[in-house]
C-alpha cells in the first residue's frame, strides 16, 4: 500500500454497516486494505456474504439523510464507477458531498434497491368498498415476490377529487387533484420488476400511472426527479400511512372500510 493510501485511510470516516455504528478510524484499523469502486465491481461474484471495505468519495447526488430515523443513503464514486450505501446511525459533521470515505459492511450487488416506491393514480371505477381488483407484486432477485392487494377503500379509491376520510384509506393527494399516491417500503433487497395484477373475478381494472422511487441506487435506468421532496406535514403522513409485507393487518382494514361506508349509508 502506498503512503498516500496510507494518510487517506488514517484521515477518513469509517461507516460500519454491520456492526451499526460510525466512528473515526484509529491509525491502526484504518491501515487495512480496502477495495475500490472499480475493483469491487470486478470482484463481486466472489465476495459472497463477507464483509469488505470499499474507499471512494462521497457523491453529490444520491444523498438522503433522514434525520429523524437516523437513516442514511449515499453513493460511494470512483470517476464513472459508483455503489450505493445504505447506513443507520449518527454521522459526522465531516461527512459531506466530495468527502473521501471508507465504508464497511455486504455488497449485495444491488442496483436497485429502493427505501420506498411510490404509485402513482391508484383508482378504479364502479369499485365496492373492500373489493380486491388486483395486485402489487414486487420481485426481488433472491427470495420470494411480494404482494400487495390493491382493494377499495385501502390502497384503490374512485376515479374523484376527494379521497374517503376512512382511517383505511392509504392514498394521498399528490399535485394533480385527481391523482393519488400510494407508498410502499419493500424489503431490503434487488428489485428485478415490479407487476401489476388484476383479479380474475372482477371486470374492473385497477389504474396506476407511474411508478417513482426514493433509492440512492444509481443506473442508467433510473430518471432523478426534481424539485419533488415533500414537505414535513406529507413527511410526516408518508411515514405513518407506509404500506409493509406485515403493516397494516388486513383484517383491520377490512372492518374499518365497512364501519366507514355503514356510517357513510
């Protein structure tokens, strides 16, 4: 390793993902090699399930920092060659855009793994309260789908301007009056392709017009939307109203979307 390599190492953060902490290095753990962006990609296919250590700088794009979860996302770059990071716990005041840095932790090879996806319509027409028309399916590269059931009155409404006041209802209003949202956090993982799947049983067809993302993943793939960061009070609905594989329980929702539309008749 040559010497300036060496004051590099002994000058950067170490963020340490599997052990869930971030600290300064000390000169002598901070000594240790560790790979480059370039050479992590050349190197992926036998690094299995160790732990690495990759250098780079930090990149002025993909920085996401939720300082309320403590929650972090980066992209480690090396000229054209980048890794997205993901990291939970108290950073630095040192750490910023152009940084030199150290990270520790898997590579999953991920080139995208997103921290929630947003849908974007979310209606069908002539729906009846707690019908299920379709489904989300979310597809991962290793494990099992994910689905979602789009059903009225939870994750579907009608094609109108107001959303039902129902504490089921998971869609929010989003620029266009007559356009909701729905928000998803999938598991940590890569996801190959997202689906939508409508129920054989019903005629109706349920609508979704886009799919965005919040990943700090980079590909060619991906278009970076601007001037989209919700403000605290939608912030702080996506947070509360965020569909998981385990959250809400369907049965809950169920007897809330027929306790509202009885109340509503």
């Amino acid at each position: 390793m040559n010497r300036m390599r060496r004051k590099l190492l002994i000058a950067v953060a170490v963020f340490v993902l599997a052990g869930g902490y971030l600290a300064y290095s000390g000169a002598q753990s901070s000594l240790a090699y560790y790979l480059t962006v370039s050479e992590l990609h050349d190197r992926v296919a036998t690094l299995g399930d160790s732990n690495i250590r990759l250098g780079g700088k930090v990149a002025v794009r993909g920085l996401q920092w939720d300082q309320v979860a403590g929650r972090l996302q980066f992209i480690v770059a090396e000229g054209t060659h980048t890794v997205p990071v993901r990291y939970r716990g108290v950073v630095p005041d040192a750490f910023k855009p152009g940084a030199d840095v150290v990270v520790e932790g898997r590579y999953d090879g991920a080139t995208f793994a997103a921290e929630r996806l947003f849908f974007l319509g979310c209606t069908v027409a002539g729906g009846r309260p707690a019908e299920t028309y379709g489904h989300i399916e979310i597809h991962y590269r290793d494990g099992p789908a994910e689905r979602y059931p789009l059903m009225f009155g939870f994750t579907l409404d009608a094609q109108l301007k107001l959303l039902s006041r129902s504490k089921a209802m998971h869609l929010h209003r989003s620029a266009d009056p007559f356009e909701h949202y729905l928000v998803i956090e999938p598991r940590p993982g890569v996801i190959e392709k997202i689906t939508l799947s409508r129920n054989p049983e019903h005629e109706l067809i349920p609508r979704i017009t886009a799919v965005t993302c919040r990943t700090a993943a980079a590909s060619e793939n991906l278009q970076p939307l601007p001037g989209c960061k919700p403000n605290a009070e939608e912030e702080a609905w996506i947070r509360s109203h965020t569909i998981t594989a385990d959250s809400p329980k369907l049965e809950r929702i169920v007897t809330e979307i027929r306790q509202a539309w009885t109340h509503h008749e």
